[in-house]
C-alpha cells in the first residue's frame, strides 16, 4: 500500500513502513490513511514492524500524536516488536523520537 502526495509518501514494504517528506496534515482524522497503513500492518502480526523515517523531514503535533498511539497499540501485543528508524541529520527526529522509547521501553530506537 502507498500514499503519495506531493508534500509526502509512506509505503509499506514487507514489515517496514517508510516515511518521506513533509507531513503537515491539519488533524489526526487527516492522518488516518496513514494510520490504516500502520494498522493493516499490525493486524497481521509480524514478528516485528519497522518504522523507518528518515527521510520524514516535517512532521507535525498530530503525526506525532500518530506515532505515539502507535506505538501503544505495539505495545499491547506481546508477540510484535517495533523498530523505529530515525536520523540526526533532521533535528526534530532527536528531538521527539526518544519519547516514543518512553511509551515502549522495549521498542527498538536507532537514530543514526
């Protein structure tokens, strides 16, 4: 499944969602496209997601708010783990994506 726009692109391939561009959707009903990427992806129960944004350059309160939930929602399945994959080279990934650690001591960070 993919979404493209011409300010952003997520896509799924295998366990791994990729995220690119600027996401600077308006309210969480307008992330919901993307939260059902996410959702297919966790109803069918890998042993693990990854979550690769390193070329999300924008992400808005909302998309974070995003991430959060999903991540609980990871959480609560004991037999799926989550990988998230950020860059220091976009400064708000440092920034925000320990918190999600937070949310899910055992989730797999790497900031590179």
């Amino acid at each position: 499944m993919e979404i493209k726009t011409n300010e952003y692109r997520v896509w799924s391939d295998g366990s791994t969602v990729y995220y690119e561009g600027t996401m600077r959707l308006s309210s969480p009903e307008d992330y919901a496209p993307i939260q059902a990427i996410m959702n297919e992806m966790l109803a069918a129960k890998p042993a693990r997601i990854d979550l690769d944004l390193t070329g999300l350059e924008f992400l808005n309160s909302s998309g974070i708010n995003l991430f959060a939930k999903f991540t609980i929602e990871v959480r609560k399945q004991a037999d799926v783990g989550l990988g998230v994959k950020g860059t220091t080279q976009i400064p708000w990934q440092s920034k925000s994506l320990p918190n999600l650690k937070k949310l899910f001591p055992a989730l797999d960070l790497q900031i590179v």
